[in-house]
C-alpha cells in the first residue's frame, strides 16, 4: 500500500458548498490509468485531477484530468481550480501579485494566470490551447427544443442558431430567448440519444442574456452570482451527473460563439451565472480578443475555495 495525498476546493465561487467540485491528488506517480479511474470514481465529483512533474522544462506541472467514467483532454473547472489549489497549497512558491503557471495538459500546454492579494490566490484565469472550431450538425430546431423539452420558439436561431463549438472538448452552444426558458429546460434522455448523442458536439450548452430581462438582480439570486451578463445551464448526458454546475471548457466555446457574432475587434467581456438551478450557483468570467474579425485569444477565469484535504492509501 502507499498514500496519496488530495485537496477538494469548489471552483467558480468565493463561497463554499457552491461552484463546482474538484479533487487534487498528489503522489500519484506510477500508478496506472486504471488506479487513477478507479479513485476519480472514488471521489466521485465531476472530475479529478492528478499532478506529476512536469514532461517539459518549460511547464509548471504535468495534469491529467479524469472524470468518473473518463479521461479529458482538456476541462476548465479543474484547471483553474488546480492551479489555485497549487499556489495556495505551496506546492508552487507564491510570487508577487500575479504569476502564470503552465499546465502540460492532453490537449497541449495551458496557461494560467494567478492573481493574489497578500499572497494568497484569489482568482486565475486560462487561455485556451486551442481557438474556437465551430460545425454545425443538427438544423432542426424543433428536434433540438424537444431534446430540452422546450419549444423551438425558445430558441433564437438565425445568426446565433445552435452550433457545435470546441476549444479542446465540444458542446453544442443553444441561444434561448429568456432565461426563464433556461430555468424550464430539462434533458429529455430519449430525444437526446436520437439527435445529439452521436455527433462531434453531443453536450448541450443552454443560456440567455440576463441583463435584458433583469434577471441579473434578481434578489432571490445568491450575491456572488448576481449582476451577470449570462444565465447558463450545461447538460452532460452519460457523465456522472446529468448537469454540471460549472463547466469552463464550455464557457470557453460560448465566449468563441458570441465573439464570432460580436460585430467588433479588441477584448470582448461577459459574466456568467451557472449552477443556479443545480443549488450549485457558479460565477465565471470569460472573454475572447478579436483582430481583424479574427479570434486568437480565448479565457475563461473565476475564483476558488479550499474545502479539504487528506490521504488515500492505495496499491
């Protein structure tokens, strides 16, 4: 037997018990994938992520993400709150007031910027490895709507009709017209495997503009949610859970839709409201930089929160 070392943290919160969670492992060195698997299931949170020595000179840390049923090449919850995890644990020397860690990921090298107040981390920031690919798949939107058991009234369409996005992992990026209509989604399993479970961009991204309706005030809202530009829901059909609280490789492919559709260049800013409906409210800042109607940045960032750590003993 020999033990393993882990830190659980919520991420896109500064509250605890909110945002999404996330395990940390240490020491996890030599042991096969299948170990790995087996104690991402044994955590049994969205996803789990374990730290080596970096591969390359020039990275921080080697990361390797699992969820319960797989590994990911690339997922935006676990690298910020890995990188916030690594500062504040001191397995990385804090430095200054703003430091950039390098995580050697599956889908390439992913930068992250630390921000700190008195040495200590309170929000990081990743830019993408891979810009924005965009295919559309499904045109019909009534066999969209029916997978959310809404209507295809509730979708925009037109320029900003349903559309598979990926920054390293794909969803498929749906515009509604309310967010009270993203409040009435609901996953409808059936409709789901006929028309979305086999395509490049089977996961469903759901959200609204909540500025407009003046659903961003809502008091009834928890306050390090509220004043969002954004209410989203994500669905990640045959995963752990059926939705996910906090989902940054998504948010990263819905900062790359609305830029693409944004008539302007220079840096381009939303705030994102997820989890609500889950009891699980996240707050994630995500942007994307345009030059000459051309994308070549996207990040999404947010804040992190301790809440554990321990030791696991395995073979």
């Amino acid at each position: 037997m020999r033990t393993i070392r882990f830190i659980t943290c919520d991420v896109f919160t500064t509250e605890r018990f909110t945002g999404n969670q996330l395990a940390v492992v240490f020491g996890a060195e030599g042991l096969p994938t299948a170990t790995l698997q087996a104690i991402t299931r044994e955590f049994n949170f969205a996803e789990t992520t374990f730290v080596f020595a970096p591969e390359n000179p020039s990275h921080t840390r080697r990361v390797r993400i699992f969820t319960p049923e797989l590994e990911l090449p690339f997922a935006g919850h676990p690298t910020i709150g890995t990188a916030h995890v690594l500062v504040a644990s001191g397995e990385v020397p804090a430095v200054g007031n703003e430091m950039t860690l390098v995580l050697g990921e599956n889908v390439g090298p992913v930068p992250v910027r630390v921000t700190l107040e008195n040495g200590v981390p309170v929000h990081a920031q990743l830019t993408t490895a891979q810009l924005p690919e965009e295919r559309v798949e499904v045109t019909d939107l009534d066999a969209l709507a029916n997978v959310l058991s809404l209507s295809a009234s509730d979708l925009v369409g037109g320029a900003h009709a349903p559309t598979g996005v990926s920054c390293g992992v794909a969803f498929q990026v749906i515009a509604l017209n309310s967010v009270e209509a993203v409040k009435r989604a609901r996953l409808n399993t059936d409709a789901w495997d006929a028309v979305l479970k086999d395509t490049w961009a089977s996961w469903p991204m759901v959200f609204a503009m909540s500025r407009e309706s003046g659903a961003d005030r809502d008091e009834l809202m928890p306050a390090h949610v509220r004043g969002c530009d954004i209410r989203a829901r994500v669905f990640v059909p045959g995963s752990t859970v059926p939705e996910d609280p906090a989902t940054g490789s998504a948010n990263a492919c819905l900062a790359g839709y609305l830029a693409k559709r944004t008539p302007r260049d220079g840096l381009l800013k939303w705030e994102v409201a997820q989890g609500v409906e889950m009891g699980r409210p996240s707050r994630l800042h995500i942007e994307a930089h345009k030059s000459g109607s051309v994308i070549d940045a996207v990040r999404v960032g947010g804040a992190t929160v301790l809440v554990s750590e321990g030791t696991m003993a395995v073979r």
